[in-house]
C-alpha cells in the first residue's frame, strides 16, 4: 500500500507504524508496568498509561537508577572507566532485563494499550496486533535504554570529579538518583543528583567488589 509516508508492503504496516505510534512516555510506562509485573503483580492490577512526565512515579524513578547502577556495575566488575561503556558493552549490558519474562509481558501490555489508543480498535485485536510487532518494540525499548546511559554518563562523571570519587566509590555509596525526569520534543531532560555521604562508611554494596 502507499500512503503519505511513502510506500508500506501490505501486512508491515503495524511494523512500520508501532514506533511513531509510541511517545517517549509511552517507554516510561514500560518501565513503571515491569516494576510491577516483577514483583509478581497480576497483569490485572496494572494502571493506565502514563499521559505525561508529570505523572512519573517515583517507583519508575527508582526502578531506572536501578537499571543504571547495575550497568554501572557490570563496568566497575572489569575495571573499566564509566566512559568506554559503548565501547566494552553497549547493547549487552541490558541482557539482565532484556531476558526477564516480566520485561516482555511489560511491553506487550503496553504496546496493546498503545494500539488502543492510537488505532481505537478493542482489546482482542489489539492484543493480536501487540503480540506480531513485540520484538520490534522491545528492540525499540533497548534504545530507549541506551538513550539513558547516553543522557546520564555525562552526568555521572561530572558527580564523580565534583565529589573526587571513583567508579567503586559512588556504588558504594548508593550511586547516582534521579533528581528530576520530563520530556521535551519528545526527548527525555533527566537529572541526577547525588546524596551526600560517609567516605568511612562502607555499604552493603561492598560485597559486590570483593
């Protein structure tokens, strides 16, 4: 078929559409309903869509600093800067929540709330049409992910000098936390902060490095 977008193969449409269909906080509900889901929440007990950044929970916010940190910590495990994550991990570094059962029914939840939305069909062909373009989303939610270390990397590395701690340090000490979280032009603003702290003080974190 053709359209104003130019030429789709009949039967890719979904395919080809599902990421402009998708807002940014669309990806940050994927988020919010993998917190839930991984605590052995229902499927029932899910919440609508988040309609804006104001409505991100501080759940979410935790939950993401959680996905940072453990990145973080991949690197710190081999001695690596904070700064050559691309070049030593990149995409796998995600592997930890990429393979979680909870990730995938997150994202097939969403993505059916999303073909509701967009294409205001019911709840059964949504549903159909979420389960043939999941892989395509959850590649899309790899980079939305990717996109989050390329937003905080900066940040964090300016904390470390600030503060004239190292990689293990900061871990130590509870790592980075997201101050605030909004989206403009469909772009995600994220802050981070870093709470003070005890350098004589050791965390139960330590045991990750010993």
């Amino acid at each position: 078929m053709s359209g104003r977008k130019g030429f789709i193969r009949s039967g890719f449409e979904d395919l080809i559409e599902i990421r402009d269909m998708y807002t940014k906080i669309d990806y940050y509900s994927i988020v919010e309903y993998y917190e839930i889901l991984k605590k052995g929440n229902s499927s029932q007990t899910l919440p609508g869509l988040l309609e804006d950044s104001g409505k991100v929970t501080e759940e979410v916010a935790d939950c993401l600093e959680d996905i940072i940190n453990s990145v973080l910590t991949q690197i710190v495990k081999v001695n690596r800067p904070f700064t050559e994550f691309k070049e030593f991990f990149g995409a796998k570094a995600f592997d930890f929540i990429m393979h979680d059962p909870s990730l995938k029914q997150a994202v097939g939840n969403v993505t059916m709330h999303v073909f509701m939305r967009e294409k205001k069909i019911n709840h059964e062909i949504a549903k159909q049409k979420a389960q043939k373009v999941l892989a395509n989303v959850r590649d899309n939610f790899l980079d939305f992910l990717l996109e989050l270390m390329d937003i905080t990397l900066p940040q964090i590395d300016k904390i470390m000098k600030i503060h004239s701690i190292d990689e293990k340090e900061l871990l130590r000490m509870g790592g980075p936390i997201i101050e605030t979280i909004y989206i403009e032009e469909n772009k995600s603003i994220i802050k981070l902060g870093f709470k003070s702290y005890d350098p004589d003080k050791r965390s139960p974190a330590d045991k990750m490095f010993e």
